[in-house]
C-alpha cells in the first residue's frame, strides 16, 4: 500500500502562512517583493505607512522578511476579495493571534461571508444597472434607426 495522500487541505492565504509552506530564508528587496506579489513599489511603501508591513532599512534600501512576506500573502488575496485596509488589519491581528486555528477560521469565515453578502448586493445592483442601460441603448437604437 503506498502512503500517497488522497486528499489536501488547502488553506486559503487570507487564513496566514500555511505552516508546510517554506520561505526562503532570506529577506526580499522591495523590487523582489513586487515582482512576486504583482505590486508596485509605492503600494508597499503604502502598506509600510499604513503599519500593514514592517521591512527592515538599511540605508534607504528595503527588504522584506518572511513576516512580511506571509503578511503580503493575506493582503494581496483580502484585497483580490475587496475587505478594506481595516479589515485586512483585522484579518491580520487575528491571524497573528495566539487564538486557536480554529477559533481563527471561524472568525475568518465569517468576515468572510459577510463580504460574500456584500459582494452579492453589489452585483445585484450593477445587474440592475446593466439592464437599465440595455434599455437606453435600445431606445437609441430605435431612435437613430
């Protein structure tokens, strides 16, 4: 019998590090850091002022540890998902929490599924929207016909 695994569990980023994952052990130059995350550098010196990540300085260089690496991690899928920045703070406090794992997923869920709830009510209204202009643009249509 082999020792394959048949199922993975796959934590989202927005829940922290996932603690099989390996950082290199090496701090990132803020050019590497958005490269790897898709950012530009002023979007992390905006996150460094806004307290969300803490490179270390040396001279006016940058760099990024694996702290803030795994914190980049949770911002960048928070924001893929549209929490705010006081969210996001939230979200990270409570990952770097000494909450249980699972106290943190349920609380997690929950912001979770209150943005699902808000993101629902934002399509409805641009689904009402897109139908509104569907009907002026018909009307034009039968105008200019």
């Amino acid at each position: 019998m082999n020792n394959v695994a048949t199922a993975m569990v796959i934590v989202p980023d927005i829940a922290g590090p996932d603690n099989e994952l390996v950082l290199e052990d090496r701090s990132l130059a803020i050019s590497e850091m958005s490269e790897r995350f898709n950012v530009t550098l002023r979007t992390l010196r905006f996150y460094e002022e806004k307290g969300l990540l803490n490179p270390v300085r040396k001279g006016a260089r940058r760099f990024y540890g694996t702290r803030d690496v795994s914190r980049m991690r949770v911002i960048a899928q928070a924001k893929k998902i549209g929490l705010t920045l006081a969210e996001i703070r939230r979200v990270i406090k409570l990952v770097e929490s000494s909450a249980s794992k699972q106290d943190q997923f349920r609380e997690l869920q929950e912001i979770c599924k209150g943005q699902q709830e808000i993101l629902v009510e934002q399509k409805q209204m641009l689904d009402e929207q897109v139908a509104e202009v569907e009907q002026i643009l018909t009307a034009f249509d039968e105008l200019i016909a």
